[in-house]
C-alpha cells in the first residue's frame, strides 16, 4: 500500500539507522531559557501582587487568576 500516512518500502529502507551507541543530545539552552524567562513572570506577578496588597489594598479576581495561573505555571 503506497503513500497515504505509511511511507512506500524505498523510502524507508533510505533512512539511516538510529544511533543508540552515542546519540546527538540537546544542550541547555532551552532549558535554561524556560527558566529565565519564568525568574522574569515570578517577579513580575510579585510586584503586581506586592502593589495591589500593600500599596492600594485592593486585591481583586484578577490577582487571584493570576496566582493560580503561576502556580500552573510552576508546575
């Protein structure tokens, strides 16, 4: 059965054979980025919450979506 999703037998047979021994690896910079990128997202909600708590004294739903939205984040 030719093309569709299950590519014909030449096709296949031209791929090279994964290598288990010594495989290409990723470094960190994603990794490392993510967490950049999350250092910046915690202190800002901080300084958002630490205005609307102690500044304005007027939390409202939208501080309490944002807190939950970090916690899903943080996992």
């Amino acid at each position: 059965m030719g093309g569709g999703v299950h590519p014909p037998l030449s096709v296949v047979l031209t791929w090279p054979t994964p290598n288990y021994v010594d495989p290409v690896t990723r470094g960190w910079e994603v990794p490392i980025m993510c967490m950049v990128l999350f250092a910046i997202a915690l202190i800002v909600v901080l300084a958002r919450l630490w205005a609307r708590l102690v500044l304005q004294h007027n939390a409202g739903l939208d501080d309490l979506f944002i807190v939950f939205s970090m916690v899903g984040c943080t996992a």
